[in-house]
C-alpha cells in the first residue's frame, strides 16, 4: 500500500483532501493538524507522499516542504494552496515543493497531480554503476500527439538525468514536473491550439476541445519533436511543437502570486520554478529548458 499524509488544520479542507484520495483502494491516508505534526508523522511513517496546507499555526506549508526536503530527500511534498498563501507558494516551490493544486481546483485536479508525483517518485533509484558513469547523453524524439508517449518521455529524461547526475528523487520529480508541463503546453496549446483561457473558464469544455482537434486536420497530423541533452554539469531539454505559436513577450509574470489560483499560467510558473532558464524561440513554438547540476552560487569541485 500507498501511504500519504495530509497536513491543514482545517478540518473541513483535510477532510476533504482525504475524501478525496482516498477513493483510490491502494493509498493509505493519514492525517495531521499542522505542520509540526505533520514532521512527526513523516519522522515516524515515512509516508511516499506529503500534502500540506500552506498557512497553519506554528509551521507552515514552507517549513514542512523545507524540513521534508532536509530530512527526507526521497519524499515529495505538495501543496494545496488558498488565497492568501500565494507567495509563501512561491517560495515554497522555489525551496523544494514537487507540485501545487489550489483548493478550489481539488475535486478536479488532486488525484491526477498526486498520481503523476508518485509515479515520478516511485522509479527505480537503484541504476547500474555503468550507466552513472555516462559522461552525456543526447537523444532525439518526434512524438504524435499522444499523452501515453508524452508522460512516458517525461519519465524517460528524468530516469536519464538521475543516471548522470545521481540526483534525489525531490530534485528529479521536479525537473520532471517542468518537462510535463513544457510537454503539455505543447500539445494542448501549440499542436492542438486549446486556448488555457477556455481551461479557466469551463475545464470539461476544454478537454472536449481537445478530444475533438485530435481527430481533425491540421492538428491531428502535427507532433513534438524533443531534444536532449545531459552532461556531467548542465542539462538542456527542447520541446518544438507544430502549431503557429505565440509572442512569448505577452506571457505574464509566472512569479506573480496571482496566477497560483488560476490554471492560466500554471505550466510557466512551475517550469520557471524548477528550472535554471526557461527561453521561448521567437516564434514561440518552441521551448528551451536548462538546468545547472550545481547552483550558480556554488563553486565546482575542483578536478583531480
């Protein structure tokens, strides 16, 4: 069995979250009322998975995802967010969360999220010493428009990144976060051209827009063509997608606080969280991720 731990101190939203996840036979829940209970739940049941509030008495949502990340590397953490807590959010992401769902947006988006969290954490960590020694990688991907193939590329690039880098889990389900989301910008905004507005507005309608494109010229015909490439210190991912694209001077800023309750801009704020640079081409039909192995403040290990 799954376990997963559910930290606010409101009763009704843990409630609720609970509810929730446990309509899946194979997850256990457990619950605590605030953050320092929370600690000592995750301290004693090593739960796979932590979903927490983020303002709560004592410890917040950013100290658990802090003494989480500390402590219990292996463990992602996601928050559920309100008005109010966006920029303590923000931070939150910054220092380590693996993702966010706001509180209204549970019913529709709290299972998926923490699927795709645990199916990124529950790889295989134990890879071949020779693979751990590869010195790079690259590879090349044309992908039609298929879900199944784009989470399966995301979870390939991650297992790639943690066989050159030896990276934890937290750190590679988060790049892994970014990628999805740079993916699914790709199919559902440039090849299929779903506007995220729609998504805002009426989130079945936008679905239904995108089943029906899939079957339909040009946007059943394009695909996504992805380029990798991991060295020792630096990584770079490149999503192309087919579609007209857009000016990516008119995005918003993805740090604004604001856009934690609205799915509009969601994708760039976790991909900008999680990664070093994020560049779009002018055209905006294609995306460029880079991560550092090592944190621009840090210095490199001196060569023997």
């Amino acid at each position: 069995m799954t376990t997963l731990l559910v930290i606010d101190d409101s009763p009704i939203d843990r409630r609720l979250a609970g509810k929730l996840l446990a309509s899946r036979d194979d997850w256990t829940i457990l619950y605590a009322a605030d953050g320092e209970e929370g600690l000592q739940k995750v301290r004693h049941f090593h739960p796979q998975l932590v979903l927490t509030d983020m303002q709560m008495p004592d410890k917040t949502g950013l100290d658990v995802v802090t003494e989480v990340r500390r402590e219990f590397p292996h463990i992602p953490v996601i928050l559920m967010t309100a008005q109010g807590s966006e920029e303590l959010a923000v931070k939150a992401l910054q220092q380590g969360a693996a993702s966010y769902v706001p509180k209204r947006l549970l019913a529709q988006e709290l299972i998926g999220v923490a699927t795709r969290v645990l199916a990124s954490s529950d790889e295989d960590r134990s890879r071949s010493a020779l693979l751990n020694r590869l010195t790079e990688q690259t590879e090349q991907f044309v992908l039609p428009n298929d879900l199944t193939l784009i989470m399966s590329l995301s979870h390939h690039l991650q297992r790639s990144l943690a066989d050159i880098w030896e990276c934890d889990t937290t750190e590679r389900v988060r790049v892994g976060t970014a990628l999805e989301e740079a993916l699914l910008n790709a199919y559902y905004h440039g090849n299929l051209e779903v506007s995220s507005t729609l998504k805002e507005q009426d989130h079945n309608a936008f679905h239904e827009m995108a089943e029906m494109r899939l079957k339909e010229s040009p946007w059943r015909d394009r695909v996504i063509r992805v380029s990798s490439r991991i060295q020792p210190t630096t990584a770079q991912f490149v999503i192309h997608d087919d579609g007209p694209g857009f000016n990516p001077a008119s995005l918003p800023d993805p740090t604004d606080p604001a856009y934690l309750e609205r799915p509009c801009g969601r994708g760039v704020l976790l991909m900008r969280a999680f990664m070093d640079e994020v560049v779009y081409n002018k055209k905006g039909n294609e995306v460029t991720l880079s991560k550092h192995r090592f944190r621009k403040e840090e210095s490199f290990p001196a060569q023997p």
